[in-house]
C-alpha cells in the first residue's frame, strides 16, 4: 500500500468556514484518519499548507490540527511545484483574482463559492480553467446535507408525482453588535467587501433548484436592508449598505414553480434555520438540514375553514419521518473527497465545476438587477 500526497495551498482558512468546514472537519479530519482509501489500496494524504495575513494565527490553527506548514507569501506558495492544488475561502471581492493568479501557475483549482463577485469574472474563471486543462470545483455544500439528500431520494422515488411548487425558508437573527455580539462578520453588510445576502444565498439556490427541482429559468427578486446600521468588530456603528434579506421566487423548467425567503433579520419558528416544502400531485415532502418529512395523497387531510373555533387538525401529526438508511458525512467533507478522488484520476468528472459556480453568479446577479429594475429577468443557458 503506497501513499499518494497532494500539496494544497489553503487560503483564507482562518476565517469561521475556512476553519470549521474546510480544515477542521474536511482536510484536517482525513489527515487524522490517515488519509483516504482510494480503490487501489494506496492512501491519499492531503498536505496542506495554510496561507493568510496573520502568521500568528496561522501558526495557532496549524498547531492545534498537527499541520507543519504556514505562509504569508502567497506568491511563493503558487510558485512551488509541489503543491498542485489551490483553494480559496477568503473574501469574496478578492476571489476571481486569486483564482486567475492560481490558474496561471498551472494549479489545480477548488474553491468556495460564490467564484466571482460578478458574471463577468466568473466566466473568465471558468474558460481560463478550461483552456489550462486544469481539474477545479466550486463548493456546492447544501447539496449533502442529509435533509436535502433524504427529499433526493423521495423525488427520484416518484413519491411526490409531478412538482408543482418549491417553498423554502432560510434564514435567523443576526444581532446587531449592540445587544449580542453579531454571529456573522462585518463585512457581509458591506458591498465594497463583497456582502449581501442575495449574492450569497442565491449562488446556494441555484444549486439547489437545479439539482434537484429543476433548472432555474426566470427569477423575480426583492431585496431589503431592515437594519441599516450595525455595530462592527471594532466596537463602533457602521452602515449596512447591501440588502440584509431577499424574497425571490423563480420560474423553474417544466413548469415548477419556488419562492424562496432568505434573510438574516427574521426570528426562527420552524423545524429548522432552512427548510424547503415540496408539493407535488401525489405527495408532500419538507426537508431541514439534517430530516425530511413526507406527506402522501391519501393521508393529506382534509380541513374545512372555520375561524370561529379552534382549529381541530393537528397538521403536524400527519407527516411521516424518512428514517436514516445511511450515514451522512459532514458536507464539507463529502464533497473534498469526490474533488481529491476527481484529482487523481479514480474517477472522470466533478459535476460541480467552475462554470457551475459561474451559474450561482449568474442567478445573484439577475436577482440583484431584478430588484434594481423591478422586474422578472430571464436566466439563459451559459454557454461552456
């Protein structure tokens, strides 16, 4: 049994999904396992080394997760041939140059989303990538959350029958530093760093929809700033000056129809902080992070409307819990191991590349020029 390394260049892994997704419980969790079994026999061991601004906390991160080696030379780690992958998690704004620089130097690429701050970029990312023959990716998370992954299979089961409508609910309370420290940084208020919920939320959406209710064809958006001041790190006001909350709904092919609520400014009373309600013709089916619930034609109930007493249906009490037939790895994880499998050739595609991320571009920006304009915008095929 030999051992097969990759070299990666992590970048912007001190950040809260940099360290709790990517390194913690993806590439610092394989490496603690000794590496991952490929079909061969061989195991592979990701070699990670973690760059940034801060030595300090790069040296604290890569002590605490048994990792030999930090930088903040970013330009040598791109220059060194034997790390052949790249990855990026820090900001946004940055993102489609980085990616750019990384191609140039002949790496291979896997990123967080989305993979550029406008269309334009992200499609620039994905032909160079393309032209250099690299492998690259695009984190697509959600798709392996256990919830999402139990509705998959109610779908493809033919449970449901035909779709008629997508519903879903995203969001909590971010505090506004003043009562409570907020839960989220800064700079997702600020447009000049790359913020606002409707360029994050709706590159997770198109995913979504395309991968599991069909691919998105029209969008009609409504963004919101609710709070426009709040309290940054340094303990003083600053303004919010990007949309806080987005109500979009979208024209789905083959007719389906999704509304999709997504904001950082709504208190939580539901199963779960996302949940996605599918109606079809034959079934029901309601998915949060981790449970999905089914409801079929003949056990939906049948109420009559009457406000004048209390309502006498227990709604709830009607849906049926698909069990856990599996287990679920962490999604983070689940998907660096289909990329590394990808890398060394035991497998011949990734689905989720960067013209896939250049999508989650597209739908942002279409909804950010459908709030603008006030209008539905159309969503055409991009053409690879």
């Amino acid at each position: 049994m030999a051992e097969r390394r990759i070299g990666i260049i992590m970048n912007g892994v001190t950040g809260r999904m940099g360290t709790n997704q990517h390194l913690v419980r993806s590439v610092a969790a394989i490496r603690a396992e000794g590496g991952m079994r490929l079909a061969n026999g061989d195991r592979l061991m990701p070699d990670p080394i973690l760059v940034g601004r801060s030595r300090e906390k790069l040296e604290a991160l890569a002590k605490a997760h048994n990792i030999s080696r930090v930088s903040t030379d970013l330009d040598a780690c791109l220059a060194d041939p034997k790390d052949e992958l790249f990855f990026d998690a820090a900001t946004t704004v940055l993102r489609a140059g980085l990616l750019k620089q990384a191609i140039a130097a002949g790496k291979h690429i896997y990123t967080e989303k989305p993979s550029a701050d406008n269309l334009a970029d992200a499609l620039e990312v994905a032909r160079l990538a393309k032209a250099a023959g690299i492998k690259h990716g695009v984190v697509q998370d959600k798709l392996f959350l256990p919830g999402l992954r139990k509705m998959k299979m109610v779908i493809d089961s033919g449970f449901l029958g035909r779709i008629c409508s997508v519903k879903g609910e995203f969001g909590y309370w971010v505090f506004e530093g003043d009562l409570q420290p907020a839960q989220r940084p800064s700079w997702n208020y600020k447009a000049a760093e790359g913020g606002g919920i409707i360029l994050d939320m709706l590159c997770h959406w198109r995913y979504v929809l395309d991968n599991l209710f069909g691919e998105v064809e029209a969008v009609s958006c409504l963004g919101a700033t609710h709070i426009p001041t709040r309290i940054g790190e340094d303990g003083k006001p600053y303004q919010a000056d990007v949309d806080d909350a987005a109500y979009a709904t979208f024209q789905l092919k083959g007719g389906v129809i999704a509304h999709i609520n997504s904001s950082w400014v709504t208190r939580v009373r539901r199963d779960d902080l996302a949940t996605f309600q599918v109606d079809g013709t034959h079934g029901s089916a309601i998915a949060g992070l981790q449970k999905c619930w089914t409801q079929s034609r003949v056990a939906t109930p049948k109420p009559v409307w009457n406000p004048d007493i209390p309502q006498p249906i227990d709604f709830f009490a009607g849906w049926q819990e698909v069990p856990n037939s599996q287990d679920y790895p962490n999604g983070f994880r689940a998907q660096w191991e289909m990329f590394l499998r990808y890398m060394v050739g035991e497998t011949s595609s990734f689905p989720w590349d960067l013209m896939a991320g250049a999508k989650g571009v597209q739908l942002a920006e279409a909804g950010l020029r459908s709030w603008k304009e006030r209008r539905w915008i159309d969503v055409p095929k991009l053409e690879g």
